[in-house]
C-alpha cells in the first residue's frame, strides 16, 4: 500500500517537473523574442519611458539602451523625475533587452591586443610599467606636492602623439596648473613639432566638482561627435575639489558617491575608446600611523578600486623622484628612479 503511493507519488512528481520544463521553455521563447525586438528598440521603447521622459533621458546623456542599463535607479530618477520602481522597472528591461554579461576569454585577449602604451621617455619606469602607460585603463599617480604628479600629466599629452600624429589628449586642470610652456619643452625634448603638439591638447579648467564630472562626461561627446581620437585624459587632479567641497564627516557619504558615479564615467570611457585615463591625487597625513609611510591617498576605496594601477609617487635621494608599483592587474609590484628634467623623465644613472 504504502510501496503503490510512493509510485504515485513519483510520477505526479515526475508530471509536474515536466511542466515545468515546458513552462521554462515557452518563457525563454518569449525572452528570446523580446530580446530580439529590444535590439532594435530604442529608449523610448522601455516600459514607462513616454516622448517627455524619453527627451529628459535624452538630454542627461542616457542616449541608448546601454546607458540605461549600466545606471543607478537613483540616477534615472534624478534625471526624470519619474519614481523609483518606474526606474527599476525601465533599468531591468534595459538590462535584459541588451543581454548583458559574459564575453570569451578569446573575445578579451582581442580586446586587448588594442591597448597601446604611452612611453614617460624613462627606460626605468616603462620597464616598472610594462612599456608605459596603458590605454584601456585608468592610472593614478599619488603623492604629496612636488613629487612629479603635473609633470607625468603634461608629458603624456605630449608622448602620446609620438606615434600617431592624430592622437588627441584632454587635459582637465582642476588647480590652474597646466602650462603650455612645459608642453614646448617636453615636446622639444621628444623631438617632435611643439606647436603641432600644442594644437592636439584641448585643455579645460574645472571650476568645482560638478563642473570636473559634466567636462569628463562630455569627452564621449568629443570622441563620437567631434571625431576626435583621443588618446589620454588627463585629470590633475581628481580629488582635489571633491576634497575642498565635501569637509566634515557628515558629507563623507555624499562626497564618496559623487566621486563613484565621476570614477564610472571614467572607467566607461577608458574602456569604450581604448583611451588611458591619467588621474593625479594628493595625499594626507595619517597621525596614527607610526610606522612605515604615514601617508594616504584620497578618495579612499572608491578611487583606489576604481583605478586599474596605482603609482605612488615621491621624492628621493639628490632630487630623484621614486615610483612605486602599488596596484596593477597583470605586473609584479616594484619601484623605480628618475628624475624630472626640462625635456622629460632621465634615468638615474
Ligand atoms: P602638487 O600638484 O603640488 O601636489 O605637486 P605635483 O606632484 O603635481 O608636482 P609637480 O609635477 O608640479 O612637480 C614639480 C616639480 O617638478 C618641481 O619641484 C621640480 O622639481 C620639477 N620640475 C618642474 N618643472 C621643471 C623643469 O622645467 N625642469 C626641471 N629640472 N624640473 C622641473
Ligand atoms: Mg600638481
């Protein structure tokens, strides 16, 4: 008797796995339907996005489907004025509309065959750095005043040109640091046309953080409008405003969050357009620590996670300057000497 229910019990077990099987099945169907429309669709196609909302998402740079799907809820609703769950809602099906996830190990290594690296014209710090500064990626440099950070800024737009006379680099200069003059010696240095290096460096001045994120958001408009092939950015410095701006404990929480949505632009543009992103970032005392270098790069975490190496910067002996490997993806950690000249970076002898 109880040999028969367990029988039963097993095929209507067995019943039901099979419809949902079936029910699986018919859901990706209509998945896989859906997806092939969304791949024509559009932003206005999303779930609640009419002609007004659409023009709003337009207008903050939410421009495709991809946009929509790589943003926060909270950065929709800041730019629409729609709810939150309307957010969500239009968010997901972006996010399922574009089938986002996973690329082959093949597909990567392809993707990297693209990156190029920007020579400093020291032997010693290419060699720290694989070859020089790579694209694709975004480099911080910290350290405290005078160890070098400007100058490595000034000498990537100029080297970066070096073997491609149509490469573009976008200085953003936060603390009015930027000096053409600097960029004519260095260029003498390279052996290269300084004014014809000169004209391939758009400079612009941020005035406070917000105008530092909106100038960093509109270089996507530079390379895919403007056509320009832009090759480095450089923001020197990164933290500098968000620092002066954000004071107290209170506003840590807001300051972190703006500097996260500024590193994701960031990150986004490094990849998209094979573009080296060169970001310089000061450092503070650390009074508790007694041992080993008491001091710390701001922007904590955010900044730190967000960057693919991490240089820190400082002064050495006879007015060298040290470099030291931190943080990279694929290279052993290690320093290196140099020293700052008129023309460029000069090994230590
Ligand atoms: P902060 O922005 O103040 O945090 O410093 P930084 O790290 O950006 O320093 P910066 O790159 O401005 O380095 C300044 C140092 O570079 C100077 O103290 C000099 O040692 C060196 N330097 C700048 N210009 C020249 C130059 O024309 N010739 C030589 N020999 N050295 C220079
Ligand atoms: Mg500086």
């Amino acid at each position: 008797m109880r040999y028969k229910n367990k029988m039963e019990e097993n095929k209507i077990e067995e019943e039901s796995i099979e419809a949902d099987a079936q029910d699986i099945e018919e859901e990706v169907i209509k998945v896989e339907a859906s997806q092939e429309i969304m791949k024509k669709a559009g932003i206005e196609d999303l779930p609640g996005v009419g002609a007004a909302t659409a023009q709003k998402l337009q207008e903050a740079g939410f421009s495709d489907l991809m946009a929509v799907a790589v943003a926060s809820p909270g950065e929709v609703v800041e730019a629409t004025g729609i709810s939150e769950q309307v957010a969500r809602k239009m968010i997901n099906a972006a996010r399922s509309g574009l089938q986002m996830g996973f690329e082959s190990g093949e597909d990567l290594l392809k993707r990297r065959e693209r990156v190029q690296k920007i020579s400093t014209s020291s032997a010693a710090f290419d060699e720290l750095l694989g070859g020089g500064f790579e694209t694709s990626a975004i480099v911080e440099c910290f350290g405290e005043f005078g160890s070098g950070k400007t100058q490595i800024g000034h000498l990537l737009a100029v080297n970066c040109q070096k073997d491609d006379p149509t490469a573009v680099a976008i200085y953003i200069d936060t603390e009015n640091t930027f000096r053409p003059e600097r960029i004519i010696q260095f260029a003498k240095g390279a052996g290269m046309d300084s004014q014809k290096v000169l004209a391939n460096i758009k400079v612009a001045k941020a005035y406070n953080s917000d105008n530092q994120m909106l100038l960093a958001e509109k270089v996507d408009d530079m390379i895919k409008k403007d056509g320009h092939n832009v090759r480095v950015v450089i923001i020197d410095s990164l933290t500098a405003h968000f620092r002066a701006e954000f004071i107290g404990r209170g506003t840590l929480a807001e300051r972190q969050q703006k500097l996260n949505k500024h590193m994701h632009v960031l990150l986004k543009l490094a990849d998209t357009h094979n573009v080296c992103i060169y970001v310089t970032n000061q450092v503070m005392a650390k009074p508790d620590v007694f041992f080993g270098d008491p001091t710390q790069a701001i922007g904590g975490h955010i900044v730190a996670h967000a960057s693919t190496f991490r240089i820190y910067l400082r002064k050495g002996k006879k007015g060298s300057r040290v470099a030291k490997l931190i943080d990279s993806p694929n290279l052993a950690d290690g320093e290196c000497n140099f020293f700052v000249e008129e023309g460029g970076l000069k090994d230590v002898k």
